[in-house]
C-alpha cells in the first residue's frame, strides 16, 4: 500500500516538473508584474473609500 503511493506520488511530482520546465519564463514574469502593477492603483483607491491613509492600502498589497 505505502510502496502504491509513493508511486502515485511521485509520478505526480514528475509531471509536476515537466510543466513547470516548459513555462515560458519570460511571459510569467511579464503577466505577474502587470498584474502587480494595476494592483496598486485600485488598493489606494479602495483605501481612500475607506477612510484610511493610502499608505496603508500600498502596504496591504506587500
């Protein structure tokens, strides 16, 4: 039974590899800073409905 899933498990982490070696790096990083980006300007807006310093909207993205 342990021998079975440490099978199945291991099977899952190389596929889990595979796919990870195949991202295109280049175009994750792109699509996570843009993401990050259009983040800050709705945080400070949402602070500023708030009533709360925008300072503390900017840290709540960190």
């Amino acid at each position: 039974m342990y021998i079975d899933g440490k099978v199945i498990i291991m099977s899952l982490i190389s596929k889990i590899k595979s796919k990870l070696n195949n991202l295109n790096a280049k175009n994750e990083f792109l699509s996570g800073s843009t993401v990050a980006l259009a983040l800050i300007p709705e945080a400070i807006a949402f602070s500023i409905i708030a009533n709360v310093s925008h300072w503390l909207g900017f840290i709540q993205l960190l």
